[in-house]
C-alpha cells in the first residue's frame, strides 16, 4: 500500500503522502470505445425498428385504402342494386294496373257483345283470357259459298262497331266446317273443306278491314277445314253447329293461332 505507516506525524510534520499512480490511457480509451459501441448499437436498432414501423405503417395505409375502395365500389353497387328493385317494384304495379284494367274491359267488352249479338245463331264464349264469338255458317253464307249474306255482313258491322272502343285488341278469324267432304264434281269451285273454311275467314277479315273500317294489323284469318268441331259429325244439329265462323278477340299479348285443343268428333257421316 501507498499510504504512510505514520498518518498522524506525517500531518503534524507536514510530510505529503505519496500520489496513487495514473490509470493507463488505453483504459480510457477502451472505456470510451465501449461506450461508442453502446450508443451506436442503440442507434442501430433504433433505425432497423423506425424502418420496419414504417413498413407497417405503408402495408396497413395500403390495406386501408384497399377497404375503402372496395367499400365504395359496395356502396355504389347497392345503390344500383336498390335502384334496381325500385325499378321492378314500379313496374309490377304498373303491370298489375294493365292487368286490372284488361280484365275490366274484356268483361264490359263481353257483356256488350252479348247484350247486341247473342241468339240462336250466334254464340259467346270465353276461355283462357279469349273471347270467341262463334256464328253458324247459316247466318253468313249460303252452302258452299265463301259471299257474305246480308244477316252476316250486319254481324260483322256490330262487332267492328264493339272493337272500335278497344284498339289494344286482336282479332283472328277462324273458319270451320262439318267434315262432309266436297264431292269432285259437285258445284263448288272449292277442292276441299280446308279451302271452303279458310275462304270463308277471308271474307269476313275482308269485310271487317275493308267495309267496317277496322285496322288490318289487328285482325288475322285462318282456316281449319273439319278438324277442330265442336259437336259431333254423326247427326245433322252436330254438323250444323261444327259449320261455323269463330271470331276469337284476346290481348296482343295472347295473338296467337288458336291452337287450344278440341274434342274429337270426326266420325264421317253418310254422302249428302
């Protein structure tokens, strides 16, 4: 040890104990390199932990603005989706107003025409939405003969007359016939019941267009010749009723042949 044996007479004769010895300067030196690398390793991992916080930071502002985008682009479907549906909401009802009101005008349209054409000869019906008005050839032609007769050009005048308040519907004419076939050489200039029924809707579509004043594009003929009767072919009141001109009256959208099934009651009677 440095420090002197005798303390208490080294103070009162003044004597200075000897000074301790200086610490290397490489100990200073290494203790400040030390605290250097200290700090710098802090440093260090401070930017490593800045750097990846950023990193974090730009992925989730990414993500963020992802969402937001695909939550607009949602927004705006569904407005577009609840436009839509508005839409056809709209529309159902306005569909179910025509429909009320359809169904209001077939039933005056039915009344009235029975009220001024119903009789003996002149029949009205309806089934699946259309309204047929079926007339025995009797009141139209003479045997055989497509040339309306007086009693049926006033028929077709008073229908025209009823479909004149009902633009909005279609008109088919349809000629039938019993199934008695034209005889070659009898006094016809027809070669079967197929032309006979079909020359037969014809005039009356001529009559109505031309003579009645009802619009072309509403009316349509046809004819089915012995294959759609209504009565059976066997007896004279069957044949009779299956000779006939049917008017078949329905909304546009139901213009279409009228291809509804009827019985079958083809059985040939005996030659006239």
């Amino acid at each position: 040890m440095s420090e002197s044996p005798q303390p208490f007479t080294d103070l009162v004769t003044g004597k200075k104990p000897a000074p301790a010895p200086a610490r290397p300067a490489w100990t200073i030196a290494a203790l400040f390199a030390l605290a250097a690398g200290v700090f710098f390793f802090l440093w260090a991992n401070g930017q490593i932990d800045r750097q990846e916080r950023d990193l974090r930071m730009k992925s989730l502002q990414a993500k963020l603005d992802e969402t937001t985008a695909r939550l607009a682009d949602a927004l705006a479907e569904n407005e577009t989706n609840q436009a839509q549906v508005t839409a056809l909401q709209a529309r159902v009802a306005e569909l179910e107003t025509e429909k009320a009101a359809t169904v209001q005008t077939a039933g005056d349209l039915e009344n009235e025409m029975r009220a001024q054409l119903e009789s003996k000869d002149v029949t009205i019906s309806k089934l699946q939405g259309k309204l047929t008005v079926n007339i025995l050839d009797r009141v139209m032609f003479d045997s055989g003969e497509a040339l309306l007769k007086p009693g049926g050009q006033g028929v077709m005048q008073k229908i025209a007359a009823l479909l004149a308040e009902h633009p909005e519907l279609k008109i088919h004419v349809i000629g039938h016939t019993d199934n008695v076939p034209i005889r070659p050489g009898a006094h016809s200039r027809f070669a079967s019941n197929w032309e006979l029924s079909t020359a037969r809707a014809l005039a009356a579509v001529h009559y109505l267009t031309e003579q009645a004043g009802v619009d072309p594009r509403r009316v349509g003929a046809v004819g089915y010749g012995e294959y759609r009767p209504i009565a059976d072919n066997a007896t004279p009141e069957g044949r009779a009723k299956n000779r006939r001109i049917a008017i078949t009256i329905l909304p546009d959208e139901l213009a279409v042949a009228d291809t509804a099934p009827q019985p079958s009651t083809n059985s040939v009677a005996p030659e006239k």
